[in-house]
C-alpha cells in the first residue's frame, strides 16, 4: 500500500462498487420516489428485510465510534446535507468512500445518503449510511449473521445490513462489525476527542497508534499525536474549522504552527492538546482540508 496518502486507502474496495454501479439501481432500488421526512420518523422496518435490523444513533462522530471495533486508528463522519462545497471537498481529499465517493454515481437505496461514516483498523474498512428506509426491492440470497441479514451486492464482494444507520463492506468486516453492535466483541476506547462536537466534517485518528500498528500507512503529520480531531462545519459564507491534537511531538507542533500562519488560522494550547481554528473561505476549503490531512 502506498505511504503518500491516506486517500490511497480503498481503491480496490471502490474497484468492484464500480462494477456493481451499472446495476445498483436493479439490486437496491424499490418502490417510488423518496418522500421528504425528517430522520425523527423514519422506521428500520420499512426497508422491508426480515431479521434484527441495526438501530443505533448517528447523529455525529462520536455516536458511529460506538459501532466499530477496539482496532479502529482512523474514522470520519459527514453531514451531506449541510454544505455542497464541504460535501465536495471531503470527497476529493478524505480516503475513498462509496457513500461519498461515489454517491452520485451509485444508487445503493431508494432515497439519498444524508450522512456517511468511515472507518479503518487492520487492513479493514466499513461504512455506515444514513437514508430513508425505504423498500430495497429484490436481492440476492442473504447470510444470516446474529439474526441479522448480510445482503450482497450484485456480483461483488460488498454487502450490506439494513437499518438506521445501514452497515456496508466486505462480509470479513461487515460481520466484525455486528459482532461489536451485538455485544459480542469490545468497541474502540481509544479515543476521546470526538464526543460532544457537533460539525458537519469530523475526522479523528489515533496518530501513534495507527503509525504503528499498520507499517504500511502514514497518518495525518506522520502520526507525531496521540490523538487529532478535525471538525468543519459552514457558517454564513465561510468555513469554521477546529483542528485538536493530543500531546503532539514538537515536529507536529512546528508544522501546525507553519498550517496556522499559512491558512490565517490561530493556535493555542490547553493543558495537553494544541488547537488551531478560524474561519476559511469557500475557494480555500479543499485546499486547506488537504493541508491538515496530509501524512
């Protein structure tokens, strides 16, 4: 796997989506158009799929960590419904996702992604999609998993559980993953930044952790923190962001000072996390998500 960049990570996984798109629409796709409702509403039960069907709050960051295992280094979590400008840059900058990447391009359900989540420990990767259930329509012949339904996707090797939100990825990591929601297998505890914010764009990684953990991958400022947490959400016509690192090394320090004076953001410190934040306009948004996501 390449070291240059966390957005290398996924690419085979986006491979066979891709293949799968041209009859995503056939395999998933049932009944009529969406009907607006608000989340509040919505029921699991209408995705019409027999079985326990995952219910689990999903309203930030810090909900989605609940549901992946005590392995996972990095994960993010958007609000595609807040900005079409932040919603653009987190897909050209953040790791492959088909939620993300690929949500105009692959119709998974009867109503569009409001909000997606991504994660990654081992070699692996899950999703999490929050849409309208709906009727999925016809699919292929599921594997029963802890009650659950493990429904592939065409001819590929993805596969998905319904719900609120609904699970997707490999069968390896889809079953992981249920094992944690059932209660079977221990969730992450390793971090501590996410819980309680609230921006559109959340974006956490467990910098020493994941550098060592996994020689092949070279986290945001190489890793040099025991813990980051990026959040941007939009605010009249700009962009806030808030960047927090915990207990980074003077060479992170040093390049989050050099970020803050380029990208006119401000930089402090309380007890042992250093924070830069500020406001940045919509033309530097892309830019600058990069700039803080770079290994």
């Amino acid at each position: 796997m390449n070291q240059k960049s966390w957005a290398t990570i996924g690419v085979v996984f986006l491979a066979g989506i891709m293949i799968f798109s041209t009859f995503a629409g056939f395999v998933m796709r049932g009944g009529g158009p969406a009907e607006t409702a608000t989340s509040a509403a919505w029921n699991p039960s209408d995705f019409g799929v027999s079985g326990r069907l995952i219910n689990w709050d999903f309203e930030s960051l810090g909900d989605a960590l609940g549901m992946y295992p005590e392995d996972l280094v990095f994960a993010f979590w958007v609000n595609l419904t807040a900005s079409e400008n932040l919603t653009e840059a987190a897909a050209l900058v953040l790791p492959p996702a088909v939620g993300l990447t690929l949500r105009d391009l692959v119709d998974l359900y009867p109503s569009p992604i409001d909000r997606v989540a991504w994660g990654f420990y081992g070699d692996e990767t899950a999703e999490f999609h929050w849409t309208k259930p709906a009727s999925v329509g016809a699919h292929g012949l599921a594997i029963i998993y802890k009650g659950y339904q493990i429904i592939p996707l065409g001819s590929t090797d993805l596969y998905s559980v319904m719900g609120m939100p609904v699970l997707f990825g490999s069968e390896a990591t889809v079953k992981t993953v249920l094992d944690v929601i059932s209660g079977d297998a221990p969730t992450t505890d390793g971090f501590v930044l996410p819980y309680d914010e609230t921006d559109d764009l959340q974006i956490s990684v467990l910098g020493e952790k994941a550098a060592t953990t996994n020689p092949n991958l070279v986290p945001p400022l190489g890793g040099d923190y025991l813990e980051s947490y990026l959040g941007i959400s939009p605010t009249d016509d700009r962009y806030m962001l808030t960047a927090k690192y915990l207990s980074p090394g003077a060479g992170s320090e040093r390049r989050l000072n050099e970020l803050a004076e380029i990208h006119g953001l401000q930089m402090y410190s309380e007890g042992d996390t250093v924070i830069v934040s500020g406001l940045i306009e919509t033309q530097n948004l892309q830019e600058t998500l990069g700039a803080f996501i770079a290994p």
